[in-house]
C-alpha cells in the first residue's frame, strides 16, 4: 500500500510533469512510437487478410505464417533487429528501428487474422445472392463483405493495438524513450517510486486503449448485425481451434 | 561491433552446455507457470460452469490483467516479492489465466446440449456427467487453449530475464548480447525460444491427436 501512495504522490509532484523526462513527453513518445506501428501494420495487414478471406487464396499459408509470427517473443524481434539496424542506422539502429519493426511485426498477425475471419464468417448465401444481382467482385467486397466483416476486423486491431502499447514498454531496454523508461530506471536506481508510477501509467494506457477500440468497435458495427443480439459479435467464431485467433 | 561477423558460430560450438541449460531452465520456468494457471483456471471455470454468472467478473478481471504489459508486472513486483522466482512465476501464471479460462469455457459450452438431457435422463450425477461427458468433449478446446498458454509463456520467460540474471532462461543470452553488443549471444536466445515455442506446440498438436481418437475417426470417415 505505501508503494501505491508513494507512486501516486510521484506523479502528482508537479516536477515530473515537465522537461524531457518528464510524464507529458513520454507518453507523447509512447503514443507517437505505438501510434506509427499500428498504422503500418494496418496498412500491410488488413488488405492482405480482406483479399485472402475473399478469394480464399493463401488462406492456409497466411494462418500458419500468422501462428508462427505470433510464436516469436517481441524482445526476441526486437533483439533479433538490433544487431543489423544498428549497422545500418548508428542514429536509429540501436533503439527506434528495433522497436518499430517489432511492434509492426507483432501488430500484424491478429489484424491479418481476424480480417481474414471476418470475410470468411460472412453468409455465403449473401455472397450469392449479390453476385446472383449482377454486383461485381469488388462491389461485393465493399458493400456486403467489409462491412458485414467490420467488427471482427476491427477486434483483430483491437487486439494488436493494445498489444503494441503494451509492448512498446520493452523499447527502454535498448534505450528508447516511452513510459517503459519509469520502468527501466526505477528498477536500475531501485528507484520504486517511479517504477509502480510507471506501471500506474501503462498499465491504465494499455487499459485506456483497449476501451476507446470497443467504443470505436460498436459504432463501426451496422445496425443489422447488432440487432441479432445472440453472442458479441466480435467472439463468433473466433473461438481458438487448433491454435487459432484469440479475439479480444 | 561491425568488425565481428553477425553470428559466431565457434562461440557457439564452445557454449553448447550453456545453451542446454538455459533451455532446460526456460522450459522449467514456463512449466510451472503453465500448470500452475491451467489448475487455477481449471477451477475458476468449473465455477463458471456451476454459476454461470460468474463469468463476465471473472473473465473481466482475468482481461484487465492481460492487458498489463509484462514487463510492468514484472517489474511491479520486483519491491514486493524480490528478485525471486516468484517474481517471474507471479506474472507468467497470471497471464494464462485469460487463455485458459476462454478456452475452456467455451469447452464446455460446445458440448450440445441434446448430449447433456441425454446423460440427465440416464440418470448421471452432475460429477459423473462432468467426467464422462463434457471433459471429453472439451477436450479438443482444452487443449488449444494448453497450446496457446504454452507457446505464449515460452514467448515472456524471455522478458523475465530483466529482472535477474536467474528467472529468464533463454532470455539471458538476448540481455546479456544486447548489454555486452554481441549479437551472436541475441540470436542464439531469440532462436532457440521461438524454436522451443514451436516444438512444444507440435508436441501437444501430438498429444491433442492422441487424446481425441475420435475426432481422427470422423475425419477419415468424412475423408471415405
């Protein structure tokens, strides 16, 4: 309990709310770092695993390197990238690069995934039916699968999003700025003030996350699918079969 | 650093019973972790299954404590327990509890509920009901979920190896290379987790196989 009020009293001293190590920057660094990496994989992930749950292609493929991915630790990655950016890189080797590249790389198996479920989840008598009314393949995509898909898709992000803040924490080790550095230091300077403040504020970061994607995630889904009201909707079929996706 | 090449294979050749023992103690350190979570969690379920209410707060408070990233929680814990085993043990048991709990939930949830009216009307008692019916018809779900707390454990033993040099397993050589820059020491732990990931993984796919005969039997059945 004294931990608890000692790292409340930390970060309501007005001194660690400004200048470089202080709590507005950092998180601003966190954010920003976590921010870059989850668009990235947006952009990689998502097309792939829509055109994948569409066409059915690759789908084995996609699934099997998406498990694998998900078997390599990011402090494994991140190290794993270290040793070649930094011989690329001398400015941003040692910490940015490792750190984005690994967050990228953790983001895009469940974004990947939970695309490719959705599609996939979606009635094919829908399917059908619409191409029975003449629409093509890509009006197929976007007006009946994307947006039947959406919840699931957005669950995929959901996940990633929250696993790529909490993550972002491990960029410290090498040195890179974010929330972890309350971490890193307060256990080096066995300074535990710091380090449970620093736990307090990712913590609530990666809690805050996860909530604003469920409201985002309820907007996102169209009436219809709401009214059916059975199960959340973001769970159907995404129970884990043979190693399959968690969506959380 | 850049005049040393990537990867020494002759520090390697020279430090294979180190390697050895690293993944022994990595193995060991993620095992504990494992059981310990499957019975806690095996309880919690069990719970569920008596008081199905129970399942939003539990499966709710098991996800907050996901969400925590592990190095937070390890390091939380370092003022409170030390620099112990049960600092490394606390966090990694913690985190498959979510894991298993979804899995084997939703376990007993697939079993139909025309089998269970059916074991009713035969007259089992609930434990014998348990036992006979829906742990077996669970069990492929179980044991996914085994799969995905083991492969995910193996994965933050790594991580563990920040708060001493004892808890970590693999996780040593990647600090150790990353502290020191040499790299060979970063790709031998990186390697060989991911490499211990995947080779229990295909051992409990081995074991799924052989503790749902027929599941197999279905399949080829479909097959013919």
């Amino acid at each position: 309990m004294d931990l608890l009020f000692g790292a409340l009293g930390w970060l309501a001293d007005p001194a660690h709310w400004a200048g470089q190590d202080g709590i507005p920057t950092r998180l601003f660094e966190h954010v920003v770092i976590s921010a870059a990496s989850i668009v990235v994989a947006i952009a990689i992930a998502l097309p792939i695993g829509l055109w994948i749950g569409h066409t059915g292609r690759f789908a084995f493929l996609a699934v099997n390197l998406a498990n694998v991915g998900r078997a390599i630790p990011s402090y494994g990655a991140m190290a794993m990238i270290w040793p070649v950016s930094l011989a690329i890189s001398p400015e941003y080797g040692l910490s940015l690069i490792p750190t984005f590249g690994a967050m990228t790389l953790l983001a895009i198996p469940p974004i990947m995934v939970n695309a490719f479920a959705g599609i996939r989840e979606v009635d094919r008598d829908l399917v059908e039916a619409a191409r029975g009314m003449g629409m093509r393949e890509r009006q197929i995509l976007g007006r009946i699968e994307v947006p039947l898909a959406l919840p699931v898709a957005i669950g995929g992000i959901r996940t990633a999003a929250v696993q790529v803040v909490a993550t972002t924490t491990l960029g410290a080790v090498l040195g890179l700025g974010g929330l972890g550095r309350y971490l890193i230091d307060g256990i080096a300077r066995r300074d535990f003030e710091r380090l449970w403040a620093g736990v307090i504020l990712v913590a609530g970061l990666a809690i805050l996350t996860e909530v604003a994607i469920a409201l985002i995630q309820r907007r996102m889904t169209s009436r219809g699918l709401k009214l059916r009201g059975d199960r959340p909707i973001r769970e159907a079929g995404l129970v884990p079969r043979g190693g399959g996706e968690i969506a959380a | 650093m850049p005049d040393r090449p990537l990867v020494d294979w002759a520090w390697i050749g020279d430090h294979l019973d180190d390697i050895a023992s690293r993944t022994v103690q990595h193995l060991a350190i993620a095992g504990m972790a494992v059981a310990a979570g499957f019975v806690l969690a095996f309880v919690l379920a069990l719970a569920i299954r008596r008081w199905p209410r129970l399942d939003g707060p539990i499966v709710g408070v098991s996800g907050i404590l996901y969400t925590i990233p592990s190095l937070a929680l390890f390091a939380a814990l370092v003022p409170v327990t030390g620099v112990s085993l049960l600092t490394a043990e606390i966090p990694l048991t913690i985190y498959t509890l979510l894991i298993y709990i979804r899995n084997i939930v939703a376990g007993f949830r697939a079993v139909p509920a025309d089998t269970l009216e059916a074991a009713d009307a035969m007259g089992f008692t609930s434990g014998r009901r348990l036992q006979e019916i829906e742990l077996p018809l669970a069990l492929p779900l179980i044991i996914a979920g085994v799969r995905l707390a083991s492969v995910s454990t193996i994965g933050l033993v790594v991580v563990a190896a920040l708060i001493g040099d004892n808890y970590g397993g693999l996780g040593f050589f990647i600090r150790d290379g990353i502290n020191t820059f040499f790299p060979t020491k970063v790709y031998v732990g990186a390697v060989m987790s991911v490499a211990l990931a995947l080779v229990v993984d295909a051992l409990l796919v081995g074991l799924e196989r052989r503790a749902t005969p027929w599941a197999r039997a279905r399949a080829t059945r479909a097959v013919a």
